[in-house]
C-alpha cells in the first residue's frame, strides 16, 4: 500500500493515514489515482517470491486494489479532489 500511494497522484503517505484515519475524510482513497494495471504490478512484485492460491490472491487483488487502494479513475478523483 506504501508504493500505490507513494505513486499515487496526489502521493499520500499511507502509514500516516494508519496511524491518524480521524485525520482524513471519508472517501481518503478516492482523492488519490493510480492506474489498476500499475496498482496490480506494484501487488504482484510485493508478492513474486510468496506461493498463493488461487484464492488468496483474489483476496489480496481485492483488499489492495479494490478496497484499499487508490482510485483507478482520474474522473473519479478529480471530483474528490481537495482545493
């Protein structure tokens, strides 16, 4: 998560946001893009020399690109973008 949201446009640091959630607005991730396809390199290169199932890495896919992770869509950011 440290690497998508230290590549992330506008980066964030992501041990911050752990540290202090009270500190950030709800929809945090949402102010924050980073390409799924980069988003999926960063998690397969954090995980290459880890044997997964199937099925857990379906779940790791999940919880850091789809629940975790930053917006994939530009549009999307832009419309929570902070002024």
């Amino acid at each position: 998560m440290n690497q998508m949201y230290d590549e992330a446009e506008p980066s964030l640091e992501f041990d911050d946001f752990l540290e202090n959630p009270d500190d950030y607005p709800e929809d945090w991730y949402a102010r924050h893009y980073l390409d799924s396809e980069r988003q999926l390199e960063i998690m397969e290169e954090h995980t290459e020399d880890v044997e997964l199932t199937d099925s857990e890495h379906a779940s790791l896919s999940l919880t850091c690109i789809t629940s975790l992770g930053p917006t994939s869509s530009k549009e999307v950011r832009d419309e929570h973008r902070q002024d």
